[in-house]
C-alpha cells in the first residue's frame, strides 16, 4: 500500500492509504472521542462518538469506519462537529444513572471525560423518567456488571466473541431494553475475563477485586513486567501511599506491547500483584526467632565458616538477570555450585495458546544464558544458601540460610528477608528471548534488601 | 428438558441450508421452527439450533431477544395479543383489554392456570385501518367490540 498525505485540522499527515482514519488521529494524539472503537477489536460503528468533518462530505463521518484516501482534508474540531457530539452524548446519557459519586470508574470514565469536553448541556431529562435495569450482577470471573451505567458499546462482548471466542456475553433485547448479559444460568468463565473491566469504557464492568478500594485519581500508575509466568507481560502498577500506611498496590493493568502480549493480559496474572504484599517475610529468623540484622550477619558469618564440605546455592529462576550474575559471582567466590531447579516451574494446566506460558519462571530463559545448572548435585550439602528458590524442603543439607520473600514453613537456619520485584529492578528475558527492564516501584517504609544489597551486606562480612 | 426438531423440521432445516452460504443464515427460520413446535423457545432449543448451524447459543439468544414475536417463556394453547399502539389505542383498546381481563381473569402478561389463554399487549400490528386489532395465535381479529371478544373466545373455548 501506498503512503498518501492527508489533511486535518489544517495540518498534513502522511498515512497508508486505506487504512482507518481513526488509528493516525489516536497515533497522533489528535482528540476524538470515542466507545466502541478499540485497537484490539477494530471497528463496530455502533457509538457514532467519533464524528468528523470530511470535506465534501454532506454530514459528518465516524473516524472509526472512515479509510484514509487521497485530498482527504479533514475537520476534528469546531462548533458543528462539536453540536454533533453533543447530541450524540446526550442520547448516550438520556438513560445513564447519576451515580457518578459512588461509581468506581468516576475519574477514569469516558462519559466523564466527553461530557466535560462536549457536553455541559442542560439536561432535558427528569431523572424520574429514566429507564433502569439491573445493577451489580456478579458475572463471574471476578467481574461485576451494571446494566444501567452500559452504553452499549460492544467492547466486552466482542472481547468474548473475537478474542477468547468463549462467547459468554452478548447485548440481548432491544432499544431501551437492550443489556449486556450472559445466558440464562451461565456466568463469564474464561482466564482472561477481567480484561473487559479495562476494555469498558464507563462503569459498567468493575473489576470485584479493585472497586471500592481506592478513588482512581489517588493512584500512581508505574510501569512494570509480570512475574506470573515467562511470558513477561507489559503491566502498569496502581500503587498509593495513604497517610501513616505502608505503599500499597491496588492492581494490575495490561500494558500495550505489541511484541509480548498485545493489549491484554491473564486474570491470573492480573491479581498475582497480592503475592507482593501478602505474607510478607519481613523479619529476619534466627533458629526460629527473630533476630537484628548484627546478630543476623553474625550468624550468616557463622554459618558459612562452620566446618568444611559442599556449599550449594540455590536461586530462583524469577530473580532479575543483574541478581543472577551477581549470585554467579558470589558462588564462584565461596566455590559453591550454583543452581535453579526447575522442577517446580513447569505447569502445563496453566498453559495456553495465547499468553500464558508452562514455564512459571519469569526468568527462566536467563538461567539457559548464564549457563546455570538446573539439576542438584548429589553430594552430600554441608551448607544450603537459598535465594528464594521455592523448594528447599525436599533438600537435605547440614545447615540452611535462606533469603525469602515470602513466609514459607521451611527447616532453616537463618531467614533473611528479601525484596519482591516491584521493590528491586532489573531485566527479565522472557521466553521467546526478549530482555525487558523492570524499574523499581515501591518503595516500603520498612524496605527489605535486595539480592544485590544483601550480597554487598554479606561480603563486608565476609572480608 | 431436553428438545430436539420433529423430522419434518429437521428436514425443512437442511433443505434451507442449501439456499444461503452459510448455515449460520437460519437462526431466525430455526427459531421459528422451534416456537411453533413448542410454543415457546426453550434455552435448550437456542443449544440445539446452535449445534445446528454452527453458531454460539449467545448468538441466537441475541436474536431471541431481539425480536418481541419470539415467546421465550412458555405461553398458554391460545396465545392473544392485544395492540396497544395507537391507531387501537383511540379506538377503544382500552375497553377491550379491560373486556378480556375480566373475561380471562388475566392481567397482561399472564396466562391462565388450565394452560388455554395467554394475553399479552404488543405494538402495533400493522392493521391500523380496522382497529382495535388483536392476534390469536396466527389469527387477526379486526373491528373488535367487548361483544365480538365473546363470540371469539367462546368459539376457542368450546374448541378447546
Ligand atoms: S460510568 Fe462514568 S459517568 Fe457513569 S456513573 Fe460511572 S463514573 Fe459516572
Ligand atoms: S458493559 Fe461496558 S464494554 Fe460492555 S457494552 Fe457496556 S459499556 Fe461497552
Ligand atoms: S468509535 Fe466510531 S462509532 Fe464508536
Ligand atoms: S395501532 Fe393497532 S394495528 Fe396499528
């Protein structure tokens, strides 16, 4: 296809012929409002929001059907166009309940916003005229639905014809009746369900795990890579620090990457971000009580001089490349084998087509790079050192230190606190090979080190 | 519960296959085939037909729902529908939906207990010029009075 020029709001782009004017418009951050169109699920043509002005066109055009020809010259802004969008909003609200206040999208909702660029007309409804339906219906899979805040833009229920194809939702009757639901006795059950909370565009579908939490616009979205499985899907990180608290993570959300995971991710991924703030190991353990961290690399010293005999390490296969070489150094140095069992890892009922990956580890490919063995030697282990490899239980060692990110019932020395991944950063390769960075996000009141921290703690003492 | 397609039906079905690129073309013929079978579409003649021709039974609740032609609860041997709209409406819907309701004993929406009558309200039918209109199963009565209602419902009830 050809590049061609094309003019709007008296500038010139250039663009593939044929393709939907609505794409360069959102490319180029040109403001046009819109429900039903989205990258994912092309165009439906059903909200009418995204009207333009195309020259010698007699009424305005939707930019979302709309193929990108020669001499297009193109009008997004003005006051017909925005007469047009105002009509069309006020049909879109003539039904929708005012229960923005208690809303949990109020903040991030598109009606919002379009009404506050488009809207601001007296109302010519009297709220007791409005038809209602049913609201908070659990549709399953962690996803509540409010009929009356829908405006029928079909993003969910193409998301579960065109993407899952598990067709659970569609929009039943008609006019004023019209809703979004499931059939009769069947509930929304496919693993990536909750990406429609992100796909609706108002506050019909809310997410069970998040609403009511936390008011959108208190929180600080980072971004960040999930640690679920090796695909290494592109997140963004809600977090929130509230007066007197502790930084707090209030979700996951996909984020774009056409290389790794689209536009969406798993459900199962989505919630994992619980993992990083739920039994938390935040003390450090000495033969089962805890300890200060003088008395803590005292004994660590200890451990490691205590006699002769096999040092193994053991390190998990989600830990950041950087961690990992550093471990490698470390393991050279005290001449102990290291190792990333992945016994563990492999997980083939959690394994799909689409994202998600058998390999749990999120960084497993690294492990393959940096040459690390994924078997144990069976020698007998005078000294086990653990960073946070899952199974240390099933091993027989001598004396066990182990570094943890979460509590877990294990017979060991010496437990020494660690940092999860949204409180370190480093890169991930994922399983196709790609290296992704992941920054650090949170930040704890009370932090626990990481890999690297602990391993510059640990060699001033060992020097 | 279970449905499946009498054979005549089954056979009618395969022989529209032929006429359409696509099977997925017949919900609506299917969806009639089941109603007048059952008098009603059961969630497990929306499977059925979806097995049928190849679409999700959202697909065809979709356009179950859609259509208001389309009893989607079990209604009575005598399904009667009254317009409401308004051609009948000024000429005396009224009177005949409060004639019916007390001749039935039926609220609209209702059907009666012996399985005999269902009386609904429907828009317009399309019969404007001999309002009031109601519809009977595939019947039209025009013209109606509270005295015409009678005569009618005997006839069905004697019938019956
Ligand atoms: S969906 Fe948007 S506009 Fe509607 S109540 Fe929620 S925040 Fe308000
Ligand atoms: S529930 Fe949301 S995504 Fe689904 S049709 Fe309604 S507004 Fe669109
Ligand atoms: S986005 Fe174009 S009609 Fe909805
Ligand atoms: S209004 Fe009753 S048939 Fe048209």
């Amino acid at each position: 296809m050809s590049q061609i020029d094309i003019v709007i709001d008296n500038m010139t782009f250039t663009a593939e012929k044929g393709s939907l004017l609505i794409d360069l418009l959102i490319k180029h951050d040109l403001k046009v409002p819109y429900f039903c169109y989205h990258e994912a699920l092309g165009a439906d043509g059903n909200c009418r929001m995204c009207m333009v002005e195309i020259e010698g066109q007699k009424r305005p055009q939707i930019a979302c059907d709309t193929l990108i020809k020669e001499e297009m010259v193109v009008r997004t802004k003005g006051e017909n166009i925005d007469g047009v969008r105002r009509d069309i909003l006020e049909l879109e609200l003539i039904n929708h309940p005012i229960d923005c206040p208690v809303c949990d999208q109020a903040g991030e909702c598109k009606l919002q916003d379009f009404y506050m660029d488009y809207g601001l007309y007296e109302s010519n409804i009297k709220q007791s005229d409005k038809v209602h339906h049913r609201k908070h219906i659990d549709l399953g899979s962690s996803v509540i639905l409010d009929q009356e805040r829908c405006v029928l833009c079909a993003r969910c229920t193409r998301f579960t014809s065109d993407i899952t194809k598990t067709h659970e939702l569609g929009i039943i009757g008609r006019g004023d009746h019209a809703c979004v639901s499931t059939m009769p006795g069947k509930k929304l059950d496919n693993p990536y369900a909750m990406n429609i909370v992100d796909l609706c565009p108002v506050g019909a579908l809310t997410s069970k795990d998040f609403r009511f939490q936390q008011r959108v616009w208190f929180l600080t979205s980072s971004p960040s890579i999930c640690h679920g499985c090796a695909k290494g899907c592109n997140i963004f990180i809600d977090h929130n620090r509230e007066k007197y608290k502790d930084e707090t993570i209030y979700r996951f959300r996909p984020r774009e990457n056409q290389q790794v995971n689209g536009f969406f991710i798993c459900d199962e991924g989505r919630l994992s971000y619980k993992k990083l703030q739920d039994n938390r190991q935040l003390d450090m353990i000495l033969n089962g009580k805890s300890c200060e961290e003088a008395e803590a690399l005292e004994a660590y010293r200890n451990l490691l001089e205590a006699g002769s005999g096999k040092i193994v390490i053991l390190a998990d296969a989600n830990l950041y490349t950087e961690e990992l070489e550093m471990i490698q150094i470390y393991a050279q140095k005290l001449g102990a084998t290291l190792s990333s069992p992945m016994v563990s890892d492999l997980d083939d009922a959690f394994a799909d087509e689409w994202l998600k990956s058998s390999q749990r580890a999120s960084n497993a490919k690294a492990i393959e790079k940096l040459g690390i063995m994924t078997d144990l030697p069976d020698e007998k282990i005078a000294l086990l050192i653990n960073f946070n490899h899952p199974n240390t239980v099933s091993i027989d060692a001598e004396r066990v230190i182990s570094f943890r990110t979460n509590q877990q019932k294990e017979p060991a020395d010496l437990i020494l606190p660690l940092a999860v991944f949204s409180e370190s950063s480093g890169t991930l390769t994922n399983e196709d090979g790609i290296e992704q960075y992941c920054p650090k996000v949170i930040t704890r009141n009370d932090p626990a080190p990481t890999v690297i921290e602990w391993m510059i703690r640990c060699q001033e003492e060992v020097e | 519960m279970s449905f499946e397609f009498t054979k005549e039906n089954l056979e009618k079905i395969e022989a529209l296959k032929s006429r359409y690129p696509s099977p997925k073309a017949l919900s609506l013929p299917c969806l009639w085939m089941a109603q007048y079978q059952e008098r009603y579409i059961s969630l497990e003649a929306i499977e059925t037909i979806g097995d049928l021709i190849d679409l999700p039974p959202m697909e065809i609740y979709r356009v179950a729902t859609f259509y208001t032609m389309f009893n989607l609860e079990p209604v009575g041997k005598y399904h009667i529908q009254l317009c409401k709209t308004l051609s009948c409406a000024l000429c005396g819907k009224a009177e005949m939906l409060n004639h019916l309701k007390n001749r039935l004993g039926l609220s609209p929406g209702e059907s009666s207990s012996d399985g005999a009558f269902t009386l609904t309200q429907v828009e317009c039918l399309g019969s404007c010029g001999t309002a009031p209109v109601m519809q009977i199963n595939d019947q039209y009565y025009e013209n109606l009075t509270p005295e015409k209602i009678d005569i009618i419902l005997d006839s069905l009830e004697e019938g019956s």
